[in-house]
C-alpha cells in the first residue's frame, strides 16, 4: 500500500465512510511492503498480519547479514527476535547489541524486547511444558517466542511421564493456560497425557533429545503424530518457535474475541 492509498483509507475512516475495523482488514490484507537488501527481501507488513515482525533465523547467515536485517526488521525499536545463533554469533550481537534480551540456552536474541510477562490466573496465557531438563533449550526457545509476541507465559520444566507425579501436582496451573506448548524427546508421551488430562490446545514439539533409537527425533514426533488424544497439534523436531507462535496466535484471538464481545 503506498502513502496515497493510505491516506485515502485514512480519510474515509476520519469520514465514517468505513469502519475502523474494515479499514483494519485492509490493512492486514495487503498490498504487502518489503525492504530490498540485496540478499534479503524484509516483510515490514508481517508485524501487522501476524503480531510480530519477520524473524530472523540465524542459522546460515553471517553476522553481518543479520545486523543488516535487523536494522530493516526493527524500524520504530519493534522486538526483533534472532533465533538458532551459535555461541559466536550470539556473543557478538549481544556485544553490539548490551540492552538485547540474550538467551544462552534458547539460542536467541532479542532487539527492542519487551518486558517478560508472567502467567496471571485469568489472563489469557502460554503454559510451556518441558518433559525433561535436557527439553529445556527448545522450551527456552518457545519461551522466547511469547517474550516477542508480548503474551504471558508459565514454564513448567522437568514434569515428564517418568514422574507422572510432577504432571499431576500442575494440572489446576496448566488447565488455568490459554494454550500449551509441550516439549519433549525419548518416547515422545507427555504431549498426549497432557491433551488427556486437559481440555486445552496442545502445540506438541519433539525434540531430538534421546538414545539411538529416537533417531534425532524422529521417534518422537512419530508418537505425537500417532496420538490418541484428541487435538494434539504437532510440529517439526526442536521446533519451538512454530509451537509458540500457534500458542500465541491462540492468545491473539481470544483477545480480540474478549475485546470485540457486548
């Protein structure tokens, strides 16, 4: 959309001609904006359509290709979120950068990132569930996502199947949670006692956490495809931004819900 159709939507909102909500729609809808760099194509619109900006995956490219998309990404001081950085890479934007929010164990940085919010009984929310200390990374990464996203988050870490004791004492907190991301490695269960015993939304993520016959994962995610629970939804292996960002979709929408309801 260029400065004159803009303009032209805005008038004829100041107009009455079309609500602000028909113009909102447009506006999410496109004509899409991009920043060329060369190497990369920037989404500036993606904030708008999805409630956050265009991620950089950090794997692949050079220090200073992401320095360089970061720059497009996070016009206005917007949360740019960085994810899969190696230790050198993260050193050094968290050098660049000393007011980033820098996660060692995610693997991510943070630009222009948002106060944490923590889970509250009746506000919409994220419950990350990680099934073992070693999980923690790829919940770290999902915990990162809600950070970004601006969505309240709980962490439950180290509630797996083989202490069924641990899951049991969180349920009241856990079924409290808009959505829940589940994390876990080995067998792959705990997504599915979690979707048994509550009646949320569950973004479940294998992760590659496991003895030989995990096959990186691959064991994992074919017990979350194969799921007996009802609404189990599962992602790629590690793959916890995706969890994350359905989980905080999730949220979105029951705040829009709760803020267009009489």
């Amino acid at each position: 959309m260029n400065e004159t159709a803009l303009l032209e939507l805005l008038s004829a909102v100041q107009a009455g001609a079309i609500s602000p909500n028909t113009a909102l729609g447009r506006l999410k809808s496109g004509p899409f904006r991009n920043g060329s760099l060369g190497f990369a194509e920037v989404d500036h619109h993606r904030r708008l359509r999805q409630g956050i900006g265009e991620v950089i995956y950090g794997e692949g490219k050079t220090v200073e290709q992401i320095l360089a998309i970061a720059a497009e990404v996070g016009v206005a001081e917007a949360p740019v979120l960085i994810t899969r950085l190696n230790a050198e890479k993260s050193a050094r934007l968290c050098a660049r950068f000393p007011a980033a929010r820098c996660n060692a164990a995610a693997r991510t940085v943070i630009l222009h990132a948002p106060a944490p919010l923590e889970a509250t009984p009746g506000v919409p929310h994220v419950a990350i569930v990680a099934a073992g200390t070693s999980d923690i990374p790829v919940a770290e990464e999902a915990a990162e996502v809600c950070v970004a996203m601006q969505v309240p988050l709980g962490r439950h870490y180290d509630i797996g199947v083989a202490g069924i004791h641990r899951l049991l004492a969180r349920t009241e907190s856990l079924q409290a949670a808009t959505a829940i991301v589940v994390v876990a490695g080995m067998e792959g269960a705990l997504p599915s006692v979690v979707a048994g015993l509550l009646g949320r939304p569950v973004f479940a993520v294998p992760t590659s956490v496991g003895y030989g016959a995990n096959l990186g994962g691959l064991t994992a995610l074919l017990a979350m495809l194969n799921s007996c629970a009802a609404g189990v939804t599962v992602v790629n292996i590690d793959n916890g931004f995706s969890a994350a960002f359905a989980a905080c979709q999730v949220v979105h929408a029951v705040r829009a819900a709760a803020r267009l309801s009489p």
